[in-house]
C-alpha cells in the first residue's frame, strides 16, 4: 500500500510540477486577495494587526477553493481516473496520496508564504509562528475537505461554486479555531489549544475523508 | 406486516417458534408504488394531529404561561424558537439516516425520504434563526451575534442548502441519491456542536434548561406549552414529508404503468 501511495503521489507532483504555473496562480491568487482587504476596510495598523490572521486564513481558504478543480477534473476527463478506480490497491490510498500531491502543490507553498504576508500586518514575531503553524497543520484539513466536495461535484456543470457552497459549512469550524488561535495568544491565554483542536481537525478527517471521497468518485464516475 | 407464506414450505425448526412468521415481507413498504397509498392516508392524520397540538401549545404558551420574571411577555417567543431548533436538528439526523439507509441497501424510496425531509428541516432552520433574532433584539439589544450555538445552526442551513442544491445539480436521480447521502453523512458531525456547544462554550446564548436526566430547571407550565409545540412541528413535519415524498415517487416513477393513472399524459412525453 505504502508502495501505491508513493507512486500515485509521485506522479502527481511529476504532473504537477510540468505546470509550475498553476500552482504559482493559486499562490499569486492568495497574495492579491490578502492585499485587497487593507484596501478595503482602511489602512490603519492596529485594526489590521488585529484582523490579520482572520484575512489569511479566509485567503488560504478561499485559495484552496480555487485550486480544487485541479485535483480530480483532469484525470477523470482523459480516463485515468477510472483506471485508478479499478486497480487491486484499496482506491482511498489512491485518494489520499492525490489529496497530498495536491495539498505539497498547493497548501505547503502558502504556509510558507504567509509570514512574508504577515509581515505586511505588521504582526509581531510570536504571532506569525503560530500563524505560520496554524496554517501549516490547516491547509491539509482544507485540500482533505476540498476533496470530498470535489469528488461529489465532479463532472457536474456549474460544479465550481457547487463545490464551494458544500465546502465552506464544513471549513467554518477549522477557519474560526485557525483564525482564532492568534487571537488567543495575544490576549494571553496562548494558542496551544487551538493549535491541537486543529490537529485533531487534521486526524478525522485524514481518517474519514478519503474514504468519503472515494465513495464519491465511484459515485460519480457510475 | 403481512405474510405470505407459500403452503408448501416448512419452518426449518420447529423447536424455535419465533413470534414472526416465516416469508414476512419486510421491505413490503420500501417499494414506491407500495408506499405510495398508505403514505397519502396517513398524512391528513398527522397533519390534523398538529393543527390540534400547535392550537394546545399555544394555548397554553400565550394564555396560561406566566410572565417572565425578567423578560417580561418578550420570552414568549420561545414556544415557536426551542422546537423549531429541536426540529431543526432531528430532521438533519433523520435526513442522514435515510440516506444512509438508501445508500447501504440501495433502496430508491429511502433516499426519496432523504430528499423530501430536506426542505423541512431547512424551513424550521430558518425558523429558528429568525425567531432567534427577534427574541435576541429586546433582550441581548443586537440582531445577531456569532456565538458558537449561533453559528453552528447557520452551518447547519448551510448544510440543508449544499444538500438541496447538490441533488438539484445531478440530472440523474440514483447519482444524486448517493451523492446527496454522503454529503449528509459528512454532515451530522454538525449537529452534536450544535447541541453541545452551549455546555462547551461560554456563550451568550443560554445553557441548556431542558435535559433528558434531570427536571426541566423552568416553570413546568412552559415546559408543557414548548412540549406540545413541539410535537406539533414533529407532526407537521411527518404529514408534510408523506406528502411531498408522494410528489417525489410521481416524478420518478411517472414512466410506469401504476403511475400513469395519476400523472395522465406522462407516457411518451419526451423530458
């Protein structure tokens, strides 16, 4: 099993890394949309102090959104996602090593760009770790959710807001203990809790989700 | 539970004589076209029953229930709000175990249930949202706040909406069927948070007085006016499902010949 995760991962992140430039666009996407907020409400420091790490969790998400046509909508129109459904190896291993290729390409990079972000909000050092953290163990629950939605709306017209519609109820919890972690911790009470409610978050759903999506696919590929 | 034993066939053991019959039919009513009748007799019952239990529950919450020592007559509004959430809640479960149900056993008319309990439920949601706010205005002095219990129950509308709009975005019906199911599925970790978040969270909205282990901590006239209105919108729920899961087994079935002589014209008309 551990030998199909590992195949099935490597070829997407091969596929992937062929178009670097899909996944600069979700990255490039997350960076304009955290700089239309100060645009937005006003440019004044303490209030963007404030609301900053409730502004790049919403970009985080809203950019994982955006990237989940390109986890299951490529291979299931040229046919490979079928065969992938028919192999012996159990289909949610397949599942969950696209699902990582998918959050390596897309999740991994923003974790890693949002101190920079952070930066911008003038955000002291202590908060843009935690953030940084809250992000890292984040992004995977949000490609893991993203997934299910993506495999339930496969196929479907329309299917790109469909999916957000289903998706955003389910993202609502990980966004308030993510966004809520930094807002913790500066009032003193430390983001500890919130940081292991986000690890739990992660634990269920690496557990159900790939199960979930797999039912899913074999649904919609019916 | 009818049953339609053949003659010649014996109970393998006759020492163990079972209370149920042998050859019962248990999935006799799982059939559309079985179901289709009983569902329309029943319903102008239930549907009676609530009109009966609502005008009871009102009765009782407008006339005999006393005024609040500290909310005055505005507290009254908890005889529509307190059910409508309940129920809000339980058709999401119920709604999820239909669709599991449809989705183990493969039976049409379970997730026929599923799909017609959706905008129930979605209703007294909303129900309940709005009849919260009205009560929350004079007593908290704000429409709205995002306590957990509060946004919980608008994922949970959320939830009811991304069910109704992934079934209507599927043309073909079994594929919405199952889709829709394990959206539910994914779902139902949403109403225990509903329920336990006010014991979780210190919020503003207030704990819990009913609970299934220990008296009820409100005056017991309340409690039997919210009771009532609550079993009121239970009935009302059942009697407004049968009617639309018969409107359900039309649309679905309208090709067959049982079905013909309700939907007329339906054969041959090209969709």
């Amino acid at each position: 099993m551990i030998d199909t995760f590992a195949c099935v991962f490597q070829r997407d992140l091969s596929l992937a890394f062929r178009r670097k430039g899909e996944a600069l666009n979700t990255l490039v996407f997350f960076v304009i949309v955290t700089s239309l907020f100060p645009l937005g409400v006003g440019a004044e420091p303490n209030l963007l102090r404030e609301i900053a790490p409730g502004i790049l969790w919403v970009a985080a998400l809203l950019a994982a959104l955006l990237s989940l046509n390109r986890l299951f909508e490529p291979d299931y129109a040229d046919g490979t996602l079928e065969q992938l459904a028919l192999v012996s190896e159990p289909f949610p291993i397949i599942v969950m090593a696209k699902i990582a290729a998918h959050w390596v390409m897309t999740g991994l990079p923003l974790s890693l760009l949002a101190p920079v972000i952070a930066l911008q909000f003038d955000l002291p050092g202590g908060t843009i770790w935690l953030l940084f953290l809250t992000l890292l163990i984040g992004t995977p629950v949000l490609s893991l959710l993203g997934a299910i939605a993506a495999a339930l709306t496969l196929g479907l017209r329309g299917g790109g807001v469909l999916s957000a519609l289903l998706v955003l109820p389910l993202y609502i919890p990980l966004l308030i203990f993510g966004a809520g972690a930094a807002g913790a911790a500066s009032a003193g009470l430390g983001g500890h809790a919130h940081l292991f409610l986000i690890g739990a978050f992660l634990l269920v759903s690496g557990a159900i989700s790939p199960w979930a999506t797999a039912s899913a696919l074999r649904i919609a590929m019916d | 539970m009818t049953s339609t034993s053949k003659p010649h066939e014996k109970p393998s053991n006759q020492a163990a004589a079972s209370a149920i019959p042998p050859g019962t039919r248990w999935f006799k009513y799982a059939s559309p076209q079985t179901f289709y009748g009983p569902a329309g007799k029943l319903a102008p019952w239930f549907a009676v029953l609530s009109a009966l239990l609502c005008v009871a529950g009102l009765y009782v919450g407008l006339f005999l229930a006393p005024t609040d020592a500290q909310q005055g007559d505005s507290y009254r509004i908890i005889f529509i709000h307190v059910p409508a959430a309940w129920m809000s809640m339980f058709i999401y479960l119920v709604m999820a175990a239909w669709a599991a149900v449809g989705l183990v056993l493969n039976t049409r008319l379970s997730s026929m249930m599923a799909s017609a309990l959706a905008p129930t439920g979605a209703m007294f949601t909303f129900i309940a949202l709005w009849t919260g706010a009205l009560w929350g205005k004079p007593t908290w002095g704000t429409w709205w706040v995002w306590d957990a219990r509060l946004t919980s129950e608008l994922i949970l509308l959320f939830l009811y909406f991304g069910f109704m709009a992934l079934q209507a975005a599927i043309d073909d019906p079994r594929r919405a069927d199952r889709a829709g199911a394990i959206l539910a599925l994914v779902g139902v970790i949403n109403v225990p948070i509903i329920y336990y978040s006010v014991k979780w969270w210190n919020t503003l909205h207030q704990g819990a007085s009913v609970s299934l282990k220990s008296a009820p901590t409100m005056a017991m006239i309340m409690f039997v006016g919210m009771m009532l209105v609550a079993l009121s919108f239970w009935m009302y729920t059942i009697a407004v499902t049968l009617l639309r899961v018969r409107c359900l087994i039309l649309e679905r079935e309208r090709n067959t010949d049982w079905a013909a002589q309700w939907v007329p014209g339906a054969r041959g008309v090209q969709t």
